[in-house]
C-alpha cells in the first residue's frame, strides 16, 4: 500500500494537533464507559445522592458497600474524570479540602431499589443498561469486528455463546443481566412516549399486546395510564418465567415467529433490530395477523437512522448499529427507507414516523 502522502509535513500545523488531540480522545473512551461502570458499582452516586450535603473523599470511601480496604487515593482519580464528565461536582472547601456531590447526571446512574408492596421499583436509571453493556459477555465481540467483516459467518457474539437470546434461556446470570437492562430502558421509553404522544396512540384501544416484551414494563405502564386496555406481554418462556406480576398484564410465553398472540395493537420495542430483514418480514407478517384489518395497528418503537442527524441521540444511533453487527447476526439499526421496505414486504402500506426525545422512535403501521 502506496504511504499517505503529507502525513508528515501536514503534522506540525494547529489543526493537525486538533486532529491528533481528536484521534485520542476516541482512542480512550471506553476510559469514560469503565469509569462510569466502576462508579456504578461503587454505588458512588447512590452515595452522594443520599447523602446530606457535598461529602469528602474518605467519607465517600468509607461509604463504599462491601470494600474491606477502601483506597481513597485510587478513587480520588476516578472521580476526577467523572467530575471532570460532569457527572459529579467537586468544590474546595475554606480547609482547601474537596466536597464531592451529586448531579442531574449521576441521578441516571441510581440503582433501583429493591421492589417491595409498596413500591415498584421504578426509579429512571440506566445503570443495568451501563452493567450490561460493559460486561465482558457484551464487550469482549467488539474485539472480534475486523474478524467478522473480513470472514463474515456469524455476529462475534453469536461465534463465542451462541444467538444471544438462547444463550439467555440457558444462563441465569446473563439473562437477569439482559432482562433488568431491557427493563429499565424500556420504563424510560414508554413513559417519554406516554407523556408524548400517549393519548394517540393508545386512547382507543382496547387491547394490547408487547411483542418480545421482556418481563412486561413496558405494557404494564401502558395500562397503567390506560386502565381499560388489556394487556398482554409476550415473550420466551425463560423471560415469562421471571417477570413479575402486572396488574391488568397477562403474561404469555411462546415463539413470536410462530404465532404473535391477538390484540387491537401490536407494540414491539427493540425486537425488530436483533434480526435480518427476512425473519423481520416473518415477523411482522404475523404481527399483521395478530391485528384487526380494520382498525388495527402495529407500533414499533425502535431507532430510525439519521447517519448525519443532529438530533439529541442521532449519535447514539449510529453507534447502536455498530453495537448491533458485533452482537446479532443480520440485527441492524435501520434508516427509514429500510423500515418502509420492510413494512411493504409485510404488508403494512401506511406508516408514519413520531420522533420523541428518546433514542427510538414511534413507527405506527396500518394494514391497509
Ligand atoms: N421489548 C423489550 C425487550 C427487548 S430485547 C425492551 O425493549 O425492553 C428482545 C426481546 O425479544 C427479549 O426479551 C427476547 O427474549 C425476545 N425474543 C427473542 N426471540 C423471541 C421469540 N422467538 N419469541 C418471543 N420473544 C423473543
């Protein structure tokens, strides 16, 4: 291969060290991923949230669950990353001693708290997205990209434990890691979408059915703000048999590519990008015949790609799709032309697309 030419000369000028600077940072962001999952871990802003007050370092340390010799000094340099991420503040106090408190940031990284009968648990957190995504059964693929575009065969995840979600049915440990981060992004997404465009899509509706619904928040905040839909949450049996008990919620396990359970709408949230546009097509042929053709509807709640967009989480998207081809084999985030192809080939003429301030967005199909 033919060396770039310029890249020398081209080196000592103010943007190329703009360029260099650039190329560093990516080079070591996953330093922000593992400080963020170390926090979380720490419970650091567990800690400074209920706390009374900005806190010292040894107080924090002294905090730390389950740390039989907490060092403060290895924490004082995590933490000023994160304070440096914003995700924590840091002030020097009249002692020259710095006072560590928490941010609108670091409340996304809370754990929930333990369900009880009077509390669900329901706290806005992304922190088992964060524990989950940086598991080394989630991460350890993305060393393998170069490998599966040079060869093709199976999604680097799929290559080491087999299809993620049969993977799941045959080790608790990954499927309450996955189901606990499906859980608390989906709460977050469908109470954006209810506070949205909740009455539009759902007032009319009598019932409705969660396609690879996981453990069912996601329906059962549905039925919550709308207490006359009946609900039905559809998943594999190895999910069903964890989720727990919704009111107005019917659990149902089984093979969404045999048969999709009958309701007046369908809602898939983040099923339809695990997969190649041909099971999709399967797919959603069957979401067609789960529904009325009169009055019926799908809604697929997932991302719709804008490679250039400048929407709050367009960047994110176009990362998800990378995420996607290390994890599912055929899984992709798709652009709208994509999702139109494929909602004609099931048999879904008319769709419209709602943007909300989520990662996903509303996609509403009809059948003719
Ligand atoms: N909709 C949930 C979960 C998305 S993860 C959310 O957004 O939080 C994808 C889900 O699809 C998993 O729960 C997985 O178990 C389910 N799934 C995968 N294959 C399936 C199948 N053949 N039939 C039914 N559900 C399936």
């Amino acid at each position: 291969m033919a060396a770039v030419k310029g890249a020398i000369l081209a080196a000592d000028n103010e943007a190329s060290f703009q360029d260099q600077a650039e190329i560093w940072k990516y080079m070591l962001n996953f330093g922000d991923s593992m400080a963020l999952k170390c926090a979380v871990e720490l419970k650091l802003p567990d800690i400074l949230h209920s706390h009374d007050g900005p806190m010292t370092l040894s107080q924090i340390a002294a905090a730390i669950p389950n740390a039989p010799s907490p060092q403060p000094s290895h924490l004082f340099r995590v933490l000023r990353l994160l304070v440096r991420r914003k995700i924590f503040t840091a002030e020097e106090g009249d002692d020259g001693e710095t006072f560590y408190g928490p941010t609108n940031l670091s409340k996304w990284l809370l754990h929930e708290p333990t369900p009880t009968a009077d509390n669900d648990a329901s706290i806005m957190t992304l922190a088992p997205m964060l524990i989950m995504e940086n598991n080394p059964w989630f991460l350890d693929p993305w060393h393998k990209l170069s490998e599966f575009i040079r060869e093709g065969g199976m999604a680097p995840f799929e290559k080491e434990h087999g299809y993620m979600f049969d993977f799941a049915g045959k080790n608790p440990l990954f499927n309450k890691l996955l189901n606990n981060a499906m859980a608390c992004t989906a709460r977050i997404t469908i109470r954006t979408i209810l506070s949205r465009c909740g009455d539009a899509l759902f007032s009319g509706v009598g019932s409705v059915v969660d396609v690879g619904g996981g453990t069912g928040n996601f329906v059962s905040e549905i039925v919550k703000s709308y207490p006359h839909i009946k609900g039905i949450n559809f998943d594999r049996s190895h999910v069903i048999s964890t989720a727990p008990t919704y009111p107005g919620v019917t659990h149902v396990g089984g093979d969404m590519f045999q048969e999709v359970p009958s309701a007046d709408a369908v809602v898939t949230k983040w099923v339809l990008h695990d997969w190649g546009d041909e099971l999709c097509v399967k797919l959603l042929k069957n979401c067609r015949k789960a529904i009325p053709e009169k009055g019926g509807k799908l809604i697929i709640v997932d991302i719709v790609v804008e490679a250039d967009g400048k929407g709050l989480f367009d960047d994110t998207g176009v990362v998800f799709d990378v995420l996607m081809l290390a994890h599912n084999t055929g899984g992709k985030e798709r652009t709208e032309k994509e999702w139109k192809s494929l909602l004609d080939q099931a048999g879904f003429p008319r769709y419209t697309i709602t943007k909300i301030p989520a990662l996903q967005s509303i996609i509403e199909a009809y059948p003719n």
